[in-house]
C-alpha cells in the first residue's frame, strides 16, 4: 500500500497519469472540494466517486481558492494537511491541489472518464457541466444525501453538547 504522502502529485503530473492510466484501459474520476476537515459526507462521497471507475483523483481546492468560495476564517487545515488526509483514504488514488474556484480548467487538462460531484448538486447544477459535456466526460453525483457540513460540524462545535 503506498503512502498518503505518494499519492499527492502536481498538476503535471497528474495529467501525464492520467494519460497513461487511459491508454492502459483505467476508467478515471475526478472528485473535487475543499474538504476543510474531513467528515462523514467527504468519505462517503470519495467513496461512491471511486466506484465509478478503476481510479480516483481528488482535486482539492488550494487554500486561496477555499478563502473565495468559503469566506474569511477559511481554510481551518492548509491545504498540504488537507491533501494528506484525503490521500490516507483507502479509496483515493491520487490528489492534487488547484487554484482555481472550480475544476472546469484541470477537466480540460486531465480528461477524464467521469466528473464525481456530491448529492449537494444536481445534473443541472453542476458548475463545469458545460466542460464536461463538452469534452464528453460523464458527470456522476455521488454519496449520501447531504444533510452535514463542514460549516454545520463548526456550529454544533460552537453550541455544545446541549445547544
């Protein structure tokens, strides 16, 4: 089993991976988020993204790129400590850090089979549909319904045991 420390690539190596993963017949998925401490609703959407395919790349948003979309006070981990949690799940095969608020770009770049997004989206609300369709990648919305987030773990942290 490799490290989690292993599967942290840079961008160009993650699209020469990717290339090579697809000339050898691997159906890939990209999955993608800020994953600013890591929950229940993380893995179990990293791990019905994995089953769409042979091998899963998680895109995590830079620390830069999660202060944009997530507002002041984020991220709570930097983006190396999120990287290597999400790389030390079983299911991830590969992780890369982007800059950008959405992963329509590193669609482009990486090509892959199948675009994963969360059940907190719909076909119709998938920011990089036009990409993805596009470029004739499948997009899959995965995991649970989405009823826990980091934000909601923070206020049940703030409010206590007993509200």
């Amino acid at each position: 089993m490799r490290s989690a420390q292993s599967k942290i690539i840079d961008r160009a190596s993650a699209i020469e991976i990717v290339a090579r993963l697809k000339r050898e017949g691997k159906r890939v998925v990209l999955a993608n988020g800020c994953f600013d401490t890591l929950h229940v609703g993380h893995t179990r959407y990293l791990a019905g993204a994995r089953h769409e395919g042979d091998v899963l790349i998680v895109a995590i948003n830079s620390d830069d790129s999660v202060k944009c979309l997530k507002g002041l006070g984020r991220p709570i981990l930097d983006q190396h400590a999120r990287a290597q949690l999400v790389a030390a799940l079983r299911d991830v095969d590969y992780v890369v850090i982007f800059p950008e608020t959405d992963v329509a770009s590193l669609l482009e770049e990486l090509r892959p089979n199948v675009h994963a997004k969360g059940t907190d989206y719909t076909m119709e609300t998938v920011p990089e549909r036009a990409t993805s369709e596009r470029m004739g990648i499948r997009i899959a919305i995965v995991g649970d319904p989405k009823d826990h987030s980091t934000r909601g773990l923070f206020e049940s942290i703030r409010k206590g045991p007993h509200g």
